[in-house]
C-alpha cells in the first residue's frame, strides 16, 4: 500500500468534515494576532496531536519566544525537525524542553523568563488509565493538580489556557472527573486574579489523534493485524484543525472566564464507530465481509465488541442542565459556558493516603454530586 493510504487528514476530509466549521473571522484572527504580537509563550504537551496542530497555527504570528514543551522526547524532536524544515525563519525563537509537566517548576520558570502566555494541552487522556492506582494517581496529578502555577499573580502573564473534554460533562469515569476538577481549578485561579484572563475548551473526539480508535483503525487496516471495535458506542467527532481553531476561539477577550463547546447543529449527529470504520475499509478500497461477530478481511478480522471498557459512555454531552449557557458574538459555531465551581478543592487532593480503586471511587461519588460510574464494564477488552 502506498504512504497515501496513511494520510490521516486525507481520511478526516473524507469522514469527519471537508472544512473547518470552527474557522475563525477576519476580525477574530486579527485580535488573536494582535494579542499573540511580541508575546512569550510556553505551549506544554507541544508534540501531541492537538499541540502539535496548534503550534504549527503559532508560526502566523509574530511572538518574541516560544517555548515547547513535551515528555515525549522522540514526539518533541521530531516536531523540532518539522519546524525547521518548514519555519526556519522562526526556529531561532522557538525553545523546546522535554520535561514532564508533574517535575516542573511553573512559578519558577514563569517568572524567570517573564511568559506572557500559558497554553497547556497536556493531558492523560484515556478512560482505560483508571485500570491502575498507580495511572489514576499519575492522571490526577497531571489533568488536575500540577497544570497551574502555584502563585496567582505573576508580573507579566496575561493568560491561561489549559485544554478540558466532553467527558467532563457528567463524568462516569476518572478521567472525566480529573478534567472536571481542572475546570473548577481555572475557575478558583480566576476568583483569586481578576485580570489574569482564563479560559478552555472541551473538545469533542479529534479524529485520528494519537491513541485514537480511528488511527488504531487505520493502522490495523494497513497493517493486516486483527483488532477490535466497539458496538453501540457514538462520538461527536472534529478534525485537528477544528481542535486547533475552537483553542484559538478560547482566546478571544470575550471567552475570559468561559468553556467554550462546539454547537450540536455543527457537529450534528453523533457517529458510529463501526459506521466510521466500514467508511474507512470503503476509503481504503479493501474487499471486506460482515458475519456474525466479525468483519472478515483478507487474512485478518476485525472483532465486533459490544461490551464496554471501564468508564465508557455510549454516547457524549457536551454541556450539563445547570450551566449558564451564552453565546460569541457573530459567532454561530459555538457556546460560551462560565466557569464555576461546585467541588471542595482542599478534600480533593488528599487521595494519595488511598489504597484502592474503589476507595478513589467512592470518595468522589462523596464529592462530585455529577460523577456516575458506570457498572458492570470490563477492565480491559481482550479485542479493543
């Protein structure tokens, strides 16, 4: 097969969306440049799949420095190459750090090289990360705890931005809960620092980013592998550059203090996964034959599972009933949700004294009134 077969873009063209319904005005890319005009600015999580598709949007504007930020040593060397292939006017301002966002010192290196600008798409992101104490812990630490500075006012830095999730709507995993208690945490910074500006986004599915059920699909396809996929399970799906432009909308001066969600008429339906799959075997022109619980390919299967993994919704909101709901101005594309907090931050962080799943479990069923785990799933799928 030829590398084309791989185009992960070319496969989100065809399946997800042939544009951007989440393009920004002339007049909002305007105030995005202006505001980005000889700014510092650290992205962390810089080599991941929205990162990456978000830093490449950073080469458009004129910033005195910016710093990139990864764990990923291989991930973040490899955007290196990329930027200097395709920015090298640029690369002479561009920092990159491989460190991990848990050992870092924020405060520090804030104030030492004067960031005017924090956007941080760091983030476990897999429901299937609470099959382990040991990941729940990491997970927490990560999405919740260790994002912010811990000092609020800190000469020089105008904005915050760390990325959220649908699955933060109603959590019924641990991975949405530890999104939602980061917007809770934006919300208290923003409480305590009036003029510091504060925003996200929860993001539906990005198609095709890295540990994606669509690139797992992709992949196997091409590689000839068995593998598994969900029945019964819809998703709201965008593309990368989608994600890259709802980020940027987050920006805007009037999304200070705000979630900012994609709207349900331009995301319309949610997809099928197996629908999207069938799409993709079609795309890629293979023979295939659907019997019983499996897809026959040539020499390989795809297995059929209609069980879910742990935490696993069948389908994704995107906003709960109580929230205060507005919207952009001359903007169709979008809400505009406040941030708010409704969790008692200073219980949530002790939970590193538990020994047990179920003990985390329980404790935040005790704490976050909307968090609903869901019963009877597997711990891990012998096929997905």
């Amino acid at each position: 097969m030829t590398k084309d077969l791989k185009n992960y873009k070319l496969h989100e063209k065809k399946i997800i969306s042939s544009y951007d319904r989440f393009s920004l005005s002339n007049s909002q890319y305007n105030e995005i440049k202006k505001d980005f005009k000889k700014s510092k600015t650290i992205i962390i999580g810089a080599a991941g799949s929205i990162g990456k598709e978000f830093t490449f949007r950073m080469m458009d504007f004129d910033f005195r420095e910016l710093y990139l930020m990864d764990k990923d040593e291989n991930q973040l060397t490899d955007l290196n190459r990329e930027l200097v292939r395709d920015h090298r006017k640029k690369i002479k301002k561009i920092n990159f750090i491989c460190a991990d966002l848990n050992i870092f010192n924020l405060d520090e290196f804030f104030i030492k090289n004067k960031i005017s600008h924090y956007l941080n798409f760091a983030a476990v992101k897999h429901v299937r990360s609470e099959e382990n104490l040991h990941s729940i812990h990491y997970m927490l630490m990560t999405n919740s705890k260790n994002f912010l500075p811990k000092t609020t006012k800190i000469n020089n830095l105008k904005k915050i931005f760390s990325i959220s999730t649908d699955k933060a709507v109603h959590p019924s995993s641990l991975l949405g809960v530890s999104k939602k208690i980061m917007e809770e945490k934006l919300y208290e910074i923003k409480k305590k620092n009036s003029k510091l500006f504060v925003s996200t986004t929860r993001f539906a599915n990005v198609s095709f980013s890295n540990g994606s059920i669509l690139k797992l699909i992709i992949d196997n396809l091409i590689s000839k592998k068995d593998f598994g996929i969900p029945l019964n399970i819809n998703r709201f799906f965008i593309t990368h550059k989608e994600a890259s432009s709802l980020c940027l909308k987050s920006l805007l001066k009037e999304c200070d203090g705000h979630i900012i969600v994609p709207k349900h008429h331009i995301l319309g339906k949610g997809k099928s996964i197996y629908d999207l799959c069938i799409k993709i075997i079609k795309n890629l022109k293979l023979k295939f034959k659907i019997i019983g619980k499996k897809i026959h390919m040539n020499n390989f299967f795809i297995y059929l599972e209609k069980r879910k993994i742990v935490g696993q919704k069948s389908f994704e909101l995107l906003y709960e009933k109580n929230e205060s709901i507005s919207f952009l101005e001359k903007d169709n594309s979008v809400y505009k949700i406040k941030l708010k907090n409704n969790i008692n931050l200073k219980k949530i962080f002790k939970i590193e004294k538990f020994k047990s799943i179920s003990e985390i479990k329980n404790f935040f069923k005790k704490n976050i009134s909307s968090y609903k785990p869901l019963k009877s799933n597997l711990k891990i799928s012998k096929n997905i």
